[in-house]
C-alpha cells in the first residue's frame, strides 16, 4: 500500500480528492464533523447529556439537537463503548440512563452481527410487502430534501431522520429495505451492524410492527419545516401509513441458536502484523450489498469481467471496505435499472 502524503492543515478535501476520490461513490465532500483521534478525544471531553433523554429525537433547530454525534469516533473504534460509558456517568440520571440503552443497542448490533454476519441481510421476522419502484425520497417534500441533503453533506443524521428515510424508503414507497444502501454508503457512522438493524427495526422486517412515518413527527421533531414545504398544502404524509407486517419469515440460520458458519472457525494467520485493528466490521468479507440493478463500471483496474456480486451485471465492484483482495481499486456508478 503506498504510504500517502500528510494533508496540509485546512487543505483535506483537496487531498482527499488528489488521493482518495477512486475510494468514493461520488464528489467528496467536507463533513462538518472532524474526523480524528484529537477530535474524537475533544467531543469524549466535552460530552454534555443533559437533557438528552428528551432531545435525542429532536432534528431542528440543529441547535436544540441532543443526540451526542459520537458515532462516527464509535464506529471507527476512535471511542470505545466502555469509554463513552463511563463519560456518561456525570449526566442526570434519566439522561445517563436513556444514554446507555442506545449504547446497549450498539453493542447489541455488534453481538447479532458477530453471530448472524451476513445474514442480517434477511429479514429477521417478517418479509415487507415490496409494492412499488416509485421514488421513496421525493425532493418536493421539505422532510425529505432537507434530510437526504443532510445526509449528503454531513454524512450523519439524527436517528429521528434515519427511521424517516428508512420507513419512507419501504413502509410508505414500497421499496426493498435492502436496497436503501446508498443511505449507508453515505453515513460516516455506516456500520453494517447497526445499519441493517437500524433498517430492520424501522420497516417491521425485525420488530414486531413498522415504524410509520407521517407529517406528525415532522411537525413535533422538526418545528416549522411543513411551513416551507411546497406540498404543506398537499401533503402526501398527512395521515399514517398502513402498518400491516408482512409474512412471517424462519430468519437467516442461526439466529435462534446452534452454529451460524459467519466468521472462520479458528485464526486464519496471513503473515505477521504489525497492527490489528478490529471493529464489528472487521469480521469478514463477505458483507456486500445483494446486487439489484445494473451498475455501469467507472475506471475498473480488475480483470473480471464476472461480477464477483453474483448479480451477473458485467464486472460490477462496489467500492465498499473491506474489498477482497487489496488491489481492487475499481468502483462503480449507479445505474439505471
Ligand atoms: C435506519 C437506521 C440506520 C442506522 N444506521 C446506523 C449506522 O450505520 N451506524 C450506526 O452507528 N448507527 C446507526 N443507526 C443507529 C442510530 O441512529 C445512530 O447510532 C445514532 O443516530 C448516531 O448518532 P449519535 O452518536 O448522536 O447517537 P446518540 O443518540 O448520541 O447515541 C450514542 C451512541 O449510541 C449508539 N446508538 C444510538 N442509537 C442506536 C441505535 N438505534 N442502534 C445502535 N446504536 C445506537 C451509537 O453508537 C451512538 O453514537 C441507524 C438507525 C436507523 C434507524
């Protein structure tokens, strides 16, 4: 692996597209999260949870937020569960208290994801309804434009907007759940543990009934967003969704016990390392995205020309970490289906 220039200060969108932009999906951008261990340590330092319990859900105004934005340092491993645990010690007891259930969530995502690996990818317990191939993200709606330009730009979103986009996405649009990956590939925090369970949770494929979205959470989590909205008057979320589940489904193997076959049965020893990082995504590599549409190669180094995806469109690679072998530097563009 070539070793890489240091960025100037202030110059790290630059660098990251003289050096980097064959790692993205599309134009890099600037989070205004900083990345880093100086700014994962900063943000650990400062952790404020008062009042979180009641504004974790808030989405505007952005300064009313509660929730922390730590994930982006918890999902790379730049925080530990266990640190930031202790960090929420301080905090009123009711806010240290819901603080600590959504880490437990986070370590709950892990422990599933170590089990069942790439079988989060089926639904856990009920198969939703797949009904249309409409738009789910309308732009027109000022919920949807305002939340997936959040995303685009920031790479992170409250967890209030992730269930909007997920429940729009399949409860409301109809749409696979699965499919809504470029959400994750969008999220600086995009752990396949906790994004797969976000998913499922939302849509009713693991939980026992949907979350549906409707222009109420919109009124009462972000004040005064329907006033701008050009359909206020036609609002196309006005009432709540059907929220029927669909079909019971057994689950991916393993899920209720017994041997999973995720994950090697014993150390698999390469060479000597020097340095192991391990994060719950470092378990293996065969976590990819199920292929449903024709994807158009950009720039593609490699010399298959089978996909590797099994979606039999012509040497289709995602430019997802970790890749099968390092010299992958392929990526590919959505395309039409
Ligand atoms: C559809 C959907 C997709 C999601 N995708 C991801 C993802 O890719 N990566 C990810 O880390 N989280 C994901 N989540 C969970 C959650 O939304 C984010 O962890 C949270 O919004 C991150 O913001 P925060 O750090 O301010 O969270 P806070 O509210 O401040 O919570 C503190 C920490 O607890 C953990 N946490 C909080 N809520 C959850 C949760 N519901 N599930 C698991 N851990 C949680 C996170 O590590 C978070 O940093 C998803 C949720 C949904 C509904």
């Amino acid at each position: 692996m070539p070793i890489l220039p240091a960025p100037q200060p202030d110059a790290g969108l630059e660098w990251v597209r003289t050096h980097l932009a064959h790692l993205s999906g599309d134009e890099p951008r600037a989070s205004r999260i900083r990345g880093g261990q100086a700014a994962a340590d900063a943000a650990l330092a400062t952790l404020d949870l008062t009042g979180y319990a009641r504004t974790r859900s808030q989405v505007l105004p952005q300064a009313a937020r509660g929730a922390s934005r730590l994930s982006p340092y918890i999902r790379h491993g730049l925080l530990t569960l266990p640190q930031v645990w202790q960090a929420a010690g301080v905090a009123p007891a009711a806010d240290r208290s819901k603080y600590r259930d959504e880490l437990l969530w986070q370590e709950y995502a892990r422990h599933l994801y170590a089990r069942i690996g790439p079988g989060l990818v089926q639904s856990l317990r009920t198969e939703p309804r797949v009904s249309s191939s409409q738009d789910p993200w309308p732009r027109e709606m000022a919920c949807m434009n305002r939340t997936v330009g959040e995303l685009e730009q920031d790479g992170w979103l409250v967890n209030q907007t992730r269930m909007w986009l997920a429940s729009q996405w399949t409860v409301r649009a109809g749409r696979d759940w699965r499919e809504g990956d470029l959400f994750y590939r969008n999220l600086l925090d995009g752990s396949r543990a906790a994004n797969r369970l976000g998913w499922q949770w939302t849509t009713g494929a693991g939980s026992a009934k949907p979350y549906g979205f409707s222009r109420w959470q919109v009124e009462k989590r972000a004040p005064g967003l329907c006033h701008t909205c050009g359909l206020n008057k036609a609002c196309p979320i006005q009432h709540w969704p059907d929220s029927r589940v669909g079909p019971k489904v057994d689950g991916p193997p393993g899920v209720t016990g017994g041997r999973t076959g995720s994950g090697p049965g014993g150390p698999l020893l390469t060479g000597e390392p020097e340095v192991v990082w391990l994060t719950a995504e470092s378990l293996g590599t065969q976590d990819i995205p199920r292929c449903r549409r024709t994807r158009t190669c950009r720039g593609c180094s490699c010399s298959t020309s089978r996909c590797w995806l099994g979606c039999g469109c012509p040497a289709s690679v995602w430019s997802f970490w970790p890749r099968p072998w390092p010299n992958w530097t392929a990526r590919c563009a959505w395309g039409t289906r």
